[in-house]
C-alpha cells in the first residue's frame, strides 16, 4: 500500500532525508513518488508516476529547500498511476500540501459538495478532498490544528495523513485512522512515518499514536492530542532494531538476505520461549481455537491447526482474515483467536480482531512492534525475525511457525501431553538443519535455471506439511509469476489431475515417517500420489528427508536431513521452496524484493 513520512528539523534540508526515508518505504507503494517541502512562504513540490529512482533522476528530489516536508510512495488505488493523482496533493492557491495512506470511502460525497462550493480539483484521488477539506476550515478561520480536526470528522474510512501548511511552517500535522502511523523523535528534528525501517538511520526512539489521535511535530517537540484537544501522555518506546537489520548488507537482494537470516530468526525466536509460556498460564480454560490471518500467515496458522488439533485435541478453526466476518459466530470466553500478523496493520485483520475482541480471548502473533493488531489484543507474542523488507515474506514465516510451535508446546506442559517432551528437544536443532540446507544452494540453483521456463508448477503434501505446499506454490507466484497450485497430495486426482502432463513440474514434498509423536503413513501414500503424476508425465522434483532419497525416482531431488522429525518437517521444507522461487524469479530477469501489483503491507480491505 501507500507510504508516507514526514519530517521536520531546525536546520537540516528536509528533502534528501525525506528522499532517503521513502526509498525505505517503497517495498509499500511503487507506482509513483512525491515530495513537498515549505520555504521561503512556498510550497516547493516534485512528484510523478515511476520507480523512485526515475522519478529522482527526473527532477531531483533532493534538491528542494526547506526544512519540513512530507513524501509519498503511492499504491494507486482510485485513479490511474500517472502524475497528477500521485501525492502530495495540495489545495488550489498551493498553501496546502498533504500525503495519505487509505481509503475515503465518502470521498465521492465531499467532493461533490466542495466542487459545488467552488473547490477545484485536478486528481481522480479519494485522497485530494483532505487538501480542500484543511483549506476549506483554514478559510472558515480554523487554525491548523483544528482544521484537521473538522476535516477527520467529516471523513469516513482508513488513513493516515501528514499535513503542511504555508502559514504554519513549524509544524507539521498526521492523524491516523486504521492504517499505520509511527512518530521517529530525534534531537532537533522529528518524523512520522508509516513505518518505522524509513527512519531508523535517525532515531529508534518511537511513539505509536492510536485512531484519531491528532500529532502535531515541530522540530523540538511531538505533541499528541485527542479530538477535543487534551494532551495526551504517551509512551516511548525504543526500538531493538538497528539500521543494518533494514539493509541489504552485500546480498543482491532483502530476500535473498532474509531467506539466509532464518537460521538465527528461529534460534531468536525460540529464545522467546518463556514469555509464551508466560501467556500460556492464563490461557487454561480454552476448548477451542480460532486462527486468523492473510497469505503467507495463513498459510502458518494452517499448520497450527494440524498441530493444535493432532497434539491438544482442541478443535481448531482457521479462517482467512476477511472471510472471518461471514462466518458463523462460534465465539465465546473459552474460545482463543489467534491473528497472525508479520505486519501487525493488516486491515482485513485489524477489522477482524476488532470483532472477536470482549467475545473470546485474543492473542496477536506479530512482528512488528506497537502495530496496530498488537493494540487490540490481550496477549502479543513478538516474532524475532527483525525488519522484512522484501515483499515476499520469508523469514517472518518461520518465526511465526516457531511461535505457533512453542505455543502447542507449552499448551501441551500444561495438559502434561506427551508432545511437550518429545518436541522441546527437537525444536532446538531445526537452526542446524537449516544451515544444513543451505549448503544446498548450487542444487538449488541448478533446479531453478533448469524449471524457469515451466508454466504450471503443483505443490503437494500431506498432513503437516501440507500448508507448506500453499506457501511454497504462493511463493513461486509472487515472485516468478507463474501460475502455481498448492494441493495436498491425495487431492490431485479429484480434478486438477487432468491438467498434469509432460509440461508441468510437480514438486513433491515427502517427510520421512521418523516422527516420535505421530505415526502416520503419509510418506508411502505421497509416494504413491507422486507415482500417479509421474506416469501421466509430469516433471517430479522431491524434497525429502526419506533415507538419502535412494527409493525415490524422480527427476530432481532435494536431500533433507533424514533425522528430522516429521512433525517438524515445515520448519525446514520451506527453505528450498522459498529459494526455488528466489532464483527463478532471478533467472527470469525479474526484481523478487518488488513483485509488480503487490504491496508488503496491505492496509485496505
Ligand atoms: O502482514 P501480514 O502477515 O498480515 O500480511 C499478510 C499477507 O499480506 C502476506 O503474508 C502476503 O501474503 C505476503 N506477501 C506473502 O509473501
């Protein structure tokens, strides 16, 4: 989605730093960048459709004066990515300069009313009324600030905007309403932003302002306020993070960096293995569980429900975020929801939390922060995976299964279930397993050149890996583009059968049954559903940890430690797939950190 950041400093030029923070942001919006800045009673403002790089090389950026401004990465959602609909938008005499992230779902109302009021607009954006709205109240003899205030109040739907204004250029004015917001405080100089890897370079000293909590920067303070105008104390937060964990320190690209920091995000998160037995102790009396969540960690909480349900004997629902409101309502005190967040702002998730709070217990896995999921819910546990900028996420994937592991195991203590001694020694070794795997990376580089060319890839498995097989074929199609289909292994033959022939790669994923805990016949029964692909002439890759792969004729074959336990077998299979797609976005000339459509954080419904 959009980005946005603000900036003001008693001395320093706002544009290079502006410039240098939304190049942080652009894993959110892509299509078009801008920048406005105040100086010398003007509005100084460069934006355009494009890249930030060509839009830089374009009119130079960073060559503005003044030292306040705001800047924007947009993710056009009303009106095509051209220059006039990208931010910042200002009113009709240039006094005014805004940028926003969200939707104004009565923009078309307003508008109309203000243009029958006299108000000129240029762009097909929802996002332009908040110009004319600021300038509409400032004309009225509003002051700033509650020229804001009357401009919210009129708006419906989600935002998060920075304002400038001619008149007061001390001062810069954000409020947000269901899309993110942080405020960066430095020394003599401040920041609100969308996100906080946009200005960890400057401070990791963060605020997190909640809904319609009006922020109001200068160089020396942040004042936050609510909508009647009291000061409100909030509190500060300092970030563990560091400017080098947002960088791609030597590798070509953020995911091909994260994929190699995922040995130490699960030794990380596994450290964090006492605060979720912390929360486990006020989760005793629950009968039932309810997962929620988008894509990829959806795709994680698939994989708790087979955990949850095979070890806990707990009944286990998961629903996709923005599907949770057409569902029956099955919530009661003895019910846990569980939203999985790398983000922590997603807004179909976001709304769904809103809706199970005070109607069950809620618990929010996320990597982020102070987001806004966190806010809503009565139990946080932190994934340690440290910033993702790439927008395929990777490493977030795995500290959120970690966490979903070390949750069935400490539910499990407290049941004195057998899982819970099997599994706390297991865990500890999937880091060595992972770096185990990535020894294999000639391998599986030589997989990708070989399959780039594929046009239809399957994924199956079976039982726990099963959602493995989702995620490795969403991979595939978010950065390689090309059409992918996770199944589980005995599905293929009900329909998608027919579409297997010589041109179509099947990857198999096959778990040794070596498990301790489970005993199941998924490996000979997803050999025998690899067989039946095989002999209509598919392509067959294997991932297996089954005895040095000796019984397994396939076409390609990725070796995975036979001691692994199968129950842990997604903790590691991920790995090759996430690196299969890498490097056949690689060898198709594509860029796998920005996969075109897409945005890292999905803050609209
Ligand atoms: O931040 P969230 O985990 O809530 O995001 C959910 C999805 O948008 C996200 O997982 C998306 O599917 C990723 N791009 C997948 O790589």
């Amino acid at each position: 989605m959009c980005g946005i950041v603000g900036y003001i400093s008693k001395n320093k030029k706002a544009s290079p730093i502006l410039l240098d923070a939304i190049k942080k942001l652009e894993y959110r919006g892509y299509d078009s960048v801008g920048i406005a800045t105040i100086d010398d009673e003007k509005i100084e403002l460069k934006k355009d459709s494009g890249k930030i790089n060509e839009v830089d090389k374009k009119v130079n950026l960073s060559d503005m004066r003044g030292c306040i401004g705001i800047a924007h990465v947009r993710w056009a959602t009303h009106g095509h990515p051209n220059k006039v609909n990208s931010h910042p938008h200002t009113d009709h005499d240039n006094r005014i300069a805004i940028v926003h992230n969200g939707i104004i779902e009565n923009h078309e109302e307003l508008k109309k009313e203000l243009i029958m009021e006299g108000h000129i607009f240029e762009s097909e954006t929802d996002s332009e009324i908040i110009a004319h709205l600021i300038e509409k109240f400032i004309s009225k003899g509003f002051n700033f600030q509650d020229a804001m205030i009357e401009t919210v109040k009129l708006i419906d739907g989600s935002y998060a905007i920075g304002a400038i204004l001619v008149d007061c250029p001390n001062k810069l004015i954000a409020i947000r309403n269901e899309s993110p917001l942080v405020v960066g405080l430095g020394n003599d100089y401040n920041f609100i932003a969308s996100d906080i890897p946009s200005f960890l370079k400057h401070t990791k000293k963060v605020i997190f302002p909640d809904d319609n909590e009006l922020v109001i920067v200068s160089s020396e303070n942040v004042t936050i306020k609510d909508l009647n105008g009291n000061i409100l104390d909030k509190k500060i937060e300092t970030m563990a993070w560091n400017e080098e964990m947002a960088q791609k320190e030597g590798y070509d690209h953020f995911m091909l960096k994260e994929i190699n920091e995922e040995s130490v995000v699960v030794a990380d998160t596994l450290s964090g293995r006492k605060e979720i037995e912390k929360i486990v102790v006020d989760l005793g009396s629950i009968n039932k569980i309810c997962f929620v969540a988008c894509g990829t960690s959806y795709h994680g909480a698939l994989t708790g429900k087979y955990l949850f349900e095979s070890f806990l004997n707990i009944s286990t629902d998961v629903s996709y975020s923005s599907e949770f409101k057409y569902l029956k309502d099955v919530l009661n005190e003895n019910v846990l929801t569980i939203f999985v967040s790398q983000s922590g702002e997603t807004a179909d998730t976001l709304s769904a939390i809103k809706m199970a709070k005070n109607r069950s217990k809620t618990l929010a896995i996320v990597n982020v922060l102070g987001s806004s999921i966190t806010r809503e819910a009565d139990h946080v546990i932190y994934t340690k995976a440290g910033p993702e900028i790439a927008v395929a996420a990777t490493k977030t994937y795995l500290s959120q299964l970690v966490s979903i592991y070390l949750l069935a195991i400490y539910l499990s203590k407290n049941r004195n279930n057998k899982f819970y001694e099997n599994m706390t020694s297991q865990i500890e070794k999937v880091p060595d397993y992972i770096n185990e795997l990535m020894l294999n990376e000639d391998k599986i580089k030589e997989i990708a050149n070989k399959y780039k060319s594929t046009t239809l890839f399957f994924f199956l498995g079976r039982g726990f890996i099963y959602p493995t097989a989702l995620e490795g074929a969403l991979k595939l199609k978010e950065v390689a583009y090309i059409p992918a289909e996770g199944y589980p292994s005995g599905e293929l033959k009900h329909g998608p059968l027919a579409l297997i022939d010589e041109n179509v790669a099947v990857m198999v994923l096959a778990p040794s049954e070596n498990s301790e805990s489970i005993s199941t016949s998924s490996y000979k029964d997803t050999i025998n559903n690899m067989e039946e692909v095989k002999s209509r002439g598919a392509q067959v890759i294997a991932i297996t940890s089954y005895k040095n792969g000796e019984n397994i004729d396939v076409n390609d074959i990725i070796q995975v430690n036979n001691q692994i336990d199968e129950l842990l077998s997604p903790l590691v299979y991920i790995v090759p797939l996430q690196l299969l797609s890498y490097y056949i976005s690689i060898y198709k000339g594509l860029d796998p950190d920005k996969p075109k459509n897409l945005a890292k954080c999905v803050t609209v419904k």
